[in-house]
C-alpha cells in the first residue's frame, strides 16, 4: 500500500469550496497515482481526509483536481512529486 501527501497549491475559492495555500493530507491507497485520482473512490478518501482534518468538503473541485493539488507519493522520509497531465 502506497502512502500520498495531498496538498492544496492556491488559496482561493473554487465552485463555492473554500481552500488555502498549504493545507494538506496523508493518504493511503493500493492502486496507484493513477486510481487515487482518477477513480471515485481514490477521490472519496482524498475528500473523506480533508473533510476529517479540515471538516471541508472539497467535492466540489476534484473533478479539476490538477488544477487545485499537488500530490507527492511518500518513500521512507522521502517524497516523489507526481505530475499527471
């Protein structure tokens, strides 16, 4: 199982989801980069952490999430930015 730090890259206010620079979570999740974000539930457990964090239902912009996230996997004390485009 892969370990992914999910932060958010601008502060602003996006489809009425307001976030900052520099908030950000730890997830886990067993198939991949590709799945966390392009399927529905890698996205429910990036929502899912920023809502328990947070209490912010970021819903709203993960259909554009590139857009709004940065997403790093983890190795050891080492993170790998992922860049998806």
């Amino acid at each position: 199982m892969a370990l992914f730090k999910v932060s958010i890259k601008r502060s602003g206010r996006y489809n009425g989801c307001k976030v900052e620079n520099g908030m950000e979570v730890e997830v886990s999740f067993d198939r991949g980069i590709n799945n966390l974000t392009g399927t529905i539930q890698g996205q429910e457990i990036i929502v899912a952490a920023f809502q328990r964090k947070y209490g912010l239902d970021i819903k709203p912009i993960m259909g554009s999430w590139i857009s709004y996230m940065d997403i790093k996997q983890k190795f050891g004390n080492n993170l790998k930015l992922l860049r998806l485009e």
